[in-house]
C-alpha cells in the first residue's frame, strides 16, 4: 500500500487511514482503480483532480446508521429545544439519511426543517430516494414506522409528509458549513474516522454553525471537542448534549500543540486530558481501546446499553482500575454484542479491541 494513499485521505477530507478501514474500501477503491489503469493510475489523477480525490475519499466511507441510533438524545431534543418554535437542524455525516429522518420525526409540535449531507454522492442519492429495509428500523417501535413509513414490498418508504421537512446535499466536512444559526447539529460517529486535526477542525465548523443556545449531538466514541469552543455538557433525561452558550464563554487556556483528544465515552467537553495509565497497544486494538476515567465510562456504558463501543470503554477502564476479572467480563459481553450486528469495519476494530484486552489479561 502506497504512502501516497494515507496522505491522499487526510488531505481531501481528513481521513485516518487504517487497515481495517481499508479492507472495508477495498471493493470501491478497485472499481474506481480500474477505470484509472491500476491504483497508481488512479492516484496520480486524484492528485491532479479534487474530484478524483473526492471519489477515493467517499469509497473510504463506512455508512453505518440507523434510525434509533442512541434514540436517547432523539427524544429528548424537543425538551431540549422547547422555547424554538422552529428548529433548524443538520444532520453532518448523514450516510443513507436515516438520521436526518429520525431528526425531523423527532418534533411533533414544532416545525423543522433538516439538512442532511454527506462526503459519498451515493450515499446522498439514496437518502434521496428515501426507502430503507428492516435493519434500518431495529429498535423502532412498530407504529413510529407506521407514522413515518409506506410499506413497499420488503422495504419502507419516507411518507411525503415527512420527506417534505428533509433535504439531502454532498458536502465535505472539513470546510465551512453550509449554513449557519442552526438549533441542533448531529454528528454522531463521524469524528472517529477522522486525524486529531481534520476533528478540531470540523469541530470548529459545527460549533460556528451552531445559534446561541444550539445543541451538538455526538456520538459515546467520538472525539470530544476542544475546550476552547466553550461548549457546554448538559444532561437531559438519560442522555446528555453540548449546548452552544447563550453567551460567548470566558477565555479558557489550552496548553500549545494540543488538539482533539482520543475519544471519550460520554462525548463530554473536558478541561483536563483523559489519563493514560495503560501500557502501549498498536494498531487497531489502540484505536479501540478509549481511555475514560471508570465513573465515565460506567455512565456511558449504562446509558448506551446496545453500544459496544460504550461497553469496551467501560472495559478498558474496569483494566486499568485494576478490576481484571470484571474488565474480562466486560469485554465478552462486547463481543456478544457485537455477533448480533451486522459486519462492518467499526465492528472489526471493535473486536479487535476486545480481543486485544482479553489476550492481555491473560486470555487468548
């Protein structure tokens, strides 16, 4: 695998790299290679083209949503935006639209508008279409699909009603947003795939774009943003948010050269670094592996029970707090988990952390 590819990713839309990654693209990335002459082809026209590095960028793309993707915070959005009778809102990072969807189902008594976008042009032609299988529903009470949803053979179609509240765009994450005084802003499992700067950076567009008193829906596994954006935690119910203060905020000093940290469980605005007390781990299991504080990560794990992530988390944390026969526990029960979701490279990288505690506490 060419340096050039890695380099490729970060630089049109701030992509990490990983193997794991990479396998998931594989198919993509050939189809587009062939129509180059090979991968080398394809690069030396990605790098002449912004299109072209466009198309590798979007076949690196996971995709992995649906509707009742931490439902928590969904539901308590009306509680957290009572007082806008009309609410603005963006979905970044939609994939196949179901959460940009689930965002305008969410409000019942006031009126919304959602943008949804994404960095895949197909992804976005399929929210589009608005017609989705099972799988997308899991977790959905059967009358909320009924409400929302036109039986259509085996799949569900977007009911016109709701259609009319949703548009869909292709739009690359680590410019500008496109628009602006925005109520709410979900960027759910996003960040995760992104470098420590291209994070920052698309943390800063998403907190600009926020109103006064807007709220910033993150996912337990991303990123948190940094301290200086002056967003707030607030809790509502059994989830919790970031709200853009009424106010600016007071200055807050940050140490030089420090940027987005590894990712928190709970998602939460922090003014000290996660702490490390764990020896080194390369490469997947590394990237699997957050680093919360226990009481975090328990809360994180109890309100994102069906989250494997959140439950590895808490593993990792139960490890280093020296509780090895309870982090092992923990780690198979990410794994059972895991065997009832569908395989994708979040999932294979999920694993591999599990994996990778349960061979260092002693188990192969």
């Amino acid at each position: 695998m060419t340096a050039a590819l890695p380099q490729l990713l970060a630089e049109a839309a701030g992509l990490r790299w990983t193997e794991q990654l990479h396998g998931l693209a594989r198919p993509r990335l050939e189809e587009l290679a062939r129509a180059h002459g090979g991968l080398d082809g394809l690069l030396r026209a990605a790098a002449a083209r912004p299109e072209v590095a466009s198309q590798v960028a979007a076949a690196f793309t996971v995709g992995e949503t649906w509707f009742q993707r931490i439902g928590a915070q969904l539901e308590a959005l009306p509680e957290l935006l009572a007082g806008r009778a009309h609410v603005r809102a963006w979905s970044a990072g939609c994939s196949t639209g179901e959460e940009a969807y689930a965002l305008a189902a969410a409000f019942t008594r006031q009126t919304v508008e959602v943008l949804g976008t994404d960095l895949n042009p197909e992804s976005v032609r399929r929210a589009r279409e608005g017609r989705y299988g099972a799988w997308s529903f899991r977790g959905v009470p059967p009358g909320q699909v009924r409400r929302s949803f036109e039986p259509r053979g085996d799949l569900f179609e977007v009911r016109e009603e709701l259609r009319g509240r949703v548009r869909f765009a292709v739009h690359n994450l680590i410019t500008p947003a496109p628009q602006r005084d925005l109520d709410v802003i979900a960027c759910r499992n996003v960040t995760i795939y992104l470098t420590p700067a291209a994070a920052e950076r698309v943390y800063t567009h998403l907190t600009r774009a926020l109103a006064p008193g807007g709220v910033l829906l993150l996912a337990p596994s991303d990123p948190r943003p940094p301290a200086q954006l002056g967003l707030v935690v607030e809790r509502c119910g059994d989830t919790q948010v970031l709200r853009r203060p009424l106010r600016p905020p007071a200055p807050v000093s940050v140490p030089s050269g420090r940027v987005a940290g590894r990712p928190s469980p709970s998602g939460v605005v922090m003014d000290r670094p996660v702490r490390a007390t764990r020896g080194p781990v390369s490469g997947a299991a590394a990237d699997a592996a957050p680093e919360p504080e226990l009481p975090e990560a328990r809360r994180a794990a109890y309100e994102a029970p069906l989250d494997p992530q959140a439950q590895l988390a808490l593993a990792w944390a139960l490890r280093r707090a020296g509780q090895v026969g309870r982090a092992e526990r923990q780690a198979r029960h990410a794994l059972t988990l895991l065997d009832a979701q569908a395989d994708s490279w979040l999932a294979a990288r999920v694993r591999a952390g599990c994996l990778h505690l349960l061979a260092g506490a002693g188990e192969a």
